[in-house]
C-alpha cells in the first residue's frame, strides 16, 4: 500500500512537471520579443515580427517622420533611434502603409476609439513625472450613479501618501478634467498626476491633496466624441453628482476655498466654463491649452469673473506658442489683462501635448489651496 | 472705447469658434470607424481601415479560425459575424499574415508583452460578470514599497460598495492571483472581479469581502515571464510585504477563518503553494486550472493540508476538461480524496480560459468566510 501510493505520486509528479514545462514552453515560444528596449544612454529599440511585411518603419515622436526598420533573415523588423532627451514619447509602427501598435508593449495612449504606445527615457536625475522613492498616494477607480445623465460613469480619484490612516482632513480637492480623445484614465495613464502629486508632496512644494478625475463626455456627445460645446450636461453631472459623491466617500473639505477646477484642451474649456460660472464653488481655476467657452460665453464668463474677482483665488492660463489654440489663449490673456482679473499666464514653447500638460500641472499645483491668494 | 472692446471681442469669439471648429474636425478626421460594432441581435461587425493590405481577417474566440473580412472601394474592411452567444471574447485582426489590434478599440488583454482586444456581447438578461444595476464598489491602485524584493510594485485592491462609509468592519479578505501571462490588473480588466463580486454581494449570496490582487512575477523572473516554479519569493512579498500594508490600509480581518487565497494557472500553483504551506493564514484557498507546485511538493504540502485539515475551511479546485492541465488537475483530486482532504472539485467543460475563471469566481466567492465550514 504504502509502495503502490509512492507511485502513483511518482506518476503525479511526472505529469505535473511535464505539463508545467508545457506551459513554461508555451511562454518562451510567445515571450522572445523586447519592444522597445530602452538602453542606459538613452537610445531606444523598436522591435517587430512581421516575416510577410514588405517595410516597416516606426513613427516616434521624438524623430521626424516614419523610420525605417530593418528586417532580418527570420522576418524580426528593428531599429535604434537616439539617445533621446528624457520623456514619454508616443510612437506606433507602420506596415505597409498601416499604422498598428506595438503588439510587445501593453502601456497604450488609450483614447476612446484608437490607441497609440508609449514610451518613457528616464533622465539620469529622476524627472517630476517619474515613479520615484517617495511615498505613493492611491488612484480609485469608481463606477458612480450619475442621476443627471442616467447611466453609471467611470471616476478616478487619488488621495495623497497616507490618506487612509492620516487625521489630517479634510483635504482639498482639485477637479482635473481631461481633453477630447480621452477617458478618465487619461490623467493617470498619461498625464501621470499621481506621480506629480507624489513627488510635489514629498518635497513639501504642494499641499497634500486628493485629485478627482471624472469623465468628461456625455451620452449626447456623438461617438466621434464631439463634446466640444456641449458643456451643460457635463456640469450638471459634476456639480450634481461627482462632486456629492466624493464629498460622501472621500474626507475632503466642503469649502470654495478648498475646491480647485483644472482641464486640459476640452477639459480647459469646460474648467473655464464650469468654474467661472460658478466661482461660489470653485476658488481656482485652471486651464491648459484650452478651447475658450462658447456657451455660456468667454464674455458671460469673463463678467462674472470680474465681478467676483476677490473669490478668485487663481485663474491659471497655460499654452504652447505651437499650439493651434495659441492665439485664442493670446486673445483670452489679452482679455483678463484689458479687464483687470487677476490671472497668471504661462506661456511655453510648444504645442497641443501631453509634455507641457505634465509641466503645466507641476507648475499649477504647488499654487493651490494657499492661504492669502 | 466701448465700441473698441466689442469689437475686440466680437474679433476674439471668431477665432475661438474657428479654433474649436477645428478641433471637431480633427476629430471627425480621426474617429470614423466604430470596431467592434455590437449589434442587439448579438452579430458583430469588425472593421479596419487599411487601405494597401492585400488580406484582412479577424481571429476572433468564438469563431474556428481567420475570418476573411471585404474591402470596400475606400479601403476600409469588415465583416458580420455571429449571432454570438453572450460571452467576452478574444479577436485580433490579422492583415497579410500579421496579427495586430483593433485600434479602435481601447478594451484590450494586457499581457506582459502582447495583448489582445476583448468584445463583450450582452445577453438579454445581464450576465454574471456585466455591471448591473447594483451598488459599486470601488478598485484601488497602489504602488506599495516590497522591502523583501527591493522594488516598489502594484497593487490592486476592490473594496465592497459602502466601504468609504460602513461601519460593517472589519472585513473578510480574498487574496486573488493572476496567471502567468497576465499582470495585477488581469483580474478587473478581464476577469470583472469586481462587477462579479458587486453582483454577489448585490444578491446577497456572498458577504461583503476585499479583494486583494497583487503582481504575481518577481524580478528575478526572465521577461518571457516564467515565475513558474520560482514561488518562494512571491510568497515572501505577499506575507511579509502586501498583507501588512494592506492591513495597515484596510479595515480588514486579521484572522485566518476570515482570510482566502485563490489563483487562476501559475496563481493556482501560488495558491496551492502559499495556501496549504500556512494554514495558519489562509483559512480559504482556491486554485483554478492550476498549475501544481513543485517547490515544495505537492506532497509536502498535501501532508501539511492533512494534518491542519480540520483547520482548513475549504480547498476547492476547479478545471476545465480540455485544459492542458487537466490530467493533473484530476489527479491532484484523486490524491486528495485518497489522503481524505476535505475539497471541493468543479470540473466543467472548457479549457485554460478566462470564460471558466470568471465561472469559478462566481461560484467560490459565495463559499467563502461561512460560519460552520
């Protein structure tokens, strides 16, 4: 008995290392390609499997134009471009004249109907944007009621290192809205506001905060995303239902002055829109790259503004001189300036980018919830 | 002057409306095709813009093989497929024999190094893993410092709907691992942990709980991902590292007979692994189309569930009969019926397959932290 039961165990063993190589095999035949590598120096390789492809190139955005890869004999397609100055950089591969993403790399600009991958170079100083060793916050994802629209909407929320044992509440909160190809995950996934949060906390240069990013569009808006004007619904979603939520789940102050509205591009349009209208709520403001408000109007806007200037901790206007905005954001400076609201403006070379959204953000949130702004 | 600033502004609203006039139109340019489009009936039309291909399938799970798609004369292919049974589903599109993804489709599996996109076809009643009409949790993100692997990892964790504002603590904890092929947000992404648990929990057949989903690989792991067998170090992170924090983070049980571990493939064998190895921890394992250990034994383990069997509350295995890892599945069964280990077996049709694992959540969940087991 005892002789019979070590055997069939022996036998048991067997199959189970047998089959656990089987999918360790699995694995290796799946696993062998590393795209892109980043090397130490800063250069990058981008690598491709596409043994029937007739070209391949890459388009990063950190090189000018589509790339071309080099195929080896077993139908690997590859390049090395750099080194390249430390960033995130978007890139995708184009065969034969149709653009994909890297099948080897999972981090994805993710916009609602197409994608494109993503890179990071780090600096050999690590960068404001960057995963550092300091204490991390938490990011929440939320499936809400919005009674507003009827239907349940996808909300992200990161509270700062320690929330969840800390008694220093309530915290302020910062409304960030992100822009028209974007989810709620953008300013996390991208955008990377909890590192930016991490890091401007850990070095004392920002308040300890909790960010709340809610998802801008509305069932109205068609799928090509057009929410572009199409405002109103999205403040009665945030003021009647996002902000309640939060104000329920997370232990965040109440007060106008504890309460900042931030957006990029749509998102600064609809930061404007929303917060200037609605300056007993919000006591800053900001706004990146932004479209400018048409309904209500820059001007509605503006006046209200105006009249309630001394509430208005900080209205923040942010754009790059390469921007398609930029002259209307020029127009929007030139209109705070002609009519006396207070305003910082912050303008930067560059275009309509996740880069200067990064900065603009570290630039923006050591501003926040100061006494005596 | 009056007259002056009218005009200004009369001059500055053209250039805006004609700015944001762009932006729509950019976003026309780009957001035309809708893949994969679900129809009521259950078919679904996939489509690809690809202009200079010569052959454009979908390989798609519920179908045997490519599907060849049409072109139009613009160069943009599709095709009809189905009525589909209500399911999540695999595709990808493979143009001139190169698998690539749906990039008008954000839903994807994220391997370490390849992905896949994901389709989900409703069913006229809403299925088991769909988010419902129900209270929602909430999912966290961590980054948490593992001191025992030096490196700061992540971490999701579900907390049940109400949590923020309950006073039903502390709460019972499912430690819940991911396969080999996958990373910690497997079990949201794809697996719907959460919309399943909210579901359970809505219908009250299971207890609010927490569930814990960590990053199963450790660095010493190759990039082709084989942690298979190379458990010792994750379960030094999980015990040392992942449920402190999380008892530091979580009003959460720090009670073995309010304590679970269960895993899908290689989390099966970790489960299987770190499960029996500390009865004295988990009072709850479960393993899913699992891998089996080998480091220690299964016998050492066995021997160890044997003597501490009356403090292990359950043991449940469940596997597919056309898994690869069945035959070891069923003799793991017959070994613990021969050595008289309480267990449960579920054997159902399939193979090594999320649609199974989401099945298997569904029915251990309900089983767990019961008086009297």
């Amino acid at each position: 008995m005892r002789f019979l039961k070590s055997a069939s165990l022996f036998f048991l063993l067997s199959v189970l290392a047998c089959n656990t190589s089987h999918l360790q095999a699995a694995a290796s035949r799946r696993q062998t390609i590393i795209s892109p590598e980043v090397h130490s120096d800063g250069r990058v390789t981008f690598r491709l499997n596409a043994p029937n492809a007739k070209s391949v190139g890459v388009n990063a955005q950190f090189a000018r134009g589509v790339r071309p890869m080099t195929r080896n004999k077993s139908g690997l397609w590859s390049i090395t471009l750099g080194p390249v100055e430390p960033e995130i950089y978007e890139y995708n591969f184009v065969v034969d004249g149709l653009q994909i993403v890297d099948p080897a790399n999972s981090w994805q600009k993710m916009w609602i109907r197409t994608s494109k991958n993503l890179v990071e170079i780090p600096g050999k100083e690590p960068m404001f944007f960057q995963q550092q060793q300091v204490p991390h916050g938490t990011v929440h994802l939320h499936k809400y009621p919005s009674n507003s629209l009827g239907v349940t909407r996808g909300l992200y929320v990161y509270t700062p290192p320690g929330y969840e044992t800390s008694e220093n509440f309530p915290y302020p909160v910062l409304y960030l809205l992100h822009g028209m190809g974007d989810t709620e995950d953008a300013w996390t996934v991208v955008g990377r506001a909890n590192f930016i949060a991490d890091n401007l906390i850990a070095t004392q240069k920002a308040r300890p905060l909790v960010i709340v990013m809610p998802y801008g569009h509305t069932p109205s808006a068609p799928p090509d995303m057009r929410s572009l004007g199409n405002y109103a619904a999205f403040e009665k979603d945030l003021i009647e239902d996002v902000i309640p939520y939060v104000q329920k789940n997370y232990r965040v102050s109440k007060e106008q002055k504890d309460r900042a509205i931030v957006g990029l591009s749509m998102g600064g349009g609809q930061s404007l829109t929303i917060g200037l209208g609605n300056i007993d709520l919000f006591g800053w403001v900001g706004a990146f790259s932004s479209a400018v408000p048409k309904s209500p109007t820059i001007d509605d806007l503006l006046a209200n503004a105006k009249v309630n200037n001394d509430k208005l901790n900080l209205l923040w206007i942010g754009c790059g001189d390469k921007d398609f905005l930029f002259q209307a954001n020029l127009k929007l400076i030139a209109q705070l300036k002609n009519d006396n609201i207070k305003h910082v403006a912050y303008i930067t070379e560059g275009g309509h980018e996740w880069r200067l959204w990064r900065i603009y953000l570290n630039e923006l949130v050591p501003l926040l919830f100061r006494a005596g702004k």
